[in-house]
C-alpha cells in the first residue's frame, strides 16, 4: 500500500514540475516585464515633469527680469535701483496726492444756523 502511495505522489509531483515550471516562469517573466515597463513609465512621467518644472522655473526668472529692466523709471522714484545696502527712504509723496489739487476745489459754504424765534 505504501509503494502504490510513494508511486501515486511520484507521478502526481512529476506532472506538476513538467507542466507547472514552464507555466510558473511563463508567469513570472510577465510579471517582471510588467513591473519593469511600470518603472520606466514612472522615471519617464518624473523626468517630463521635471522638464517642465525647469522650463517654468525659467520663463518666471525671464518675466522677472522683462520686469525689472522696465520698470527702470519706477525703481528709480522709489529708490530701489540704488544699493542693496541702502534703505528705503519714506516718500509720502509718491502716495498722495498733491495739496494743491485739493485748495483748487472749490468748498460749499456752511450754512448758517441762526435760531428763529
């Protein structure tokens, strides 16, 4: 009884590694395929947002720049083309608006409160 056991598990054992190795490693080679195709998509997605992270890092130095070099005139009045070191200087002025452009309006007179009795 025990020889007809031995020889039922040796045949049953044989047919699982004639027929099942070659589909274990069929599997396994997908499988591996899969996740190397998944890992190149992921460093191509990286490096493609990395591109554009540097091309947007770049146009936003060039409006920067575009910026400054316009706005000469303006860092001028307020005193920031001069050094660094130098500070601000309050300029009032430049916020206000002048006096003269509220004398020249002409004020309504009050009118009077006399009491009638």
């Amino acid at each position: 009884m025990f020889a007809y056991l031995v020889g039922g598990l040796t045949t049953i054992l044989c047919a699982l590694c004639i027929f099942g190795l070659p589909a274990l490693a069929i599997v396994l080679v997908r499988y591996f395929k899969l996740k190397e195709r998944e890992m190149a998509m992921e460093l191509e997605f990286r490096q493609k947002a990395h591109d554009q992270q540097l091309a947007h890092d770049e146009r936003v130095q060039r409006l920067e720049d575009v910026l400054t070099s316009l706005d000469h005139d303006v860092r001028e009045r307020l005193g920031i083309g001069r050094s660094p070191a130098t500070p601000l200087q309050s300029r009032p002025e430049l916020v206000e608006a002048p006096a003269a452009a509220d004398d020249s309006r002409e004020q309504p007179a009050a009118p009077s409160r006399t009491k009638a009795r």
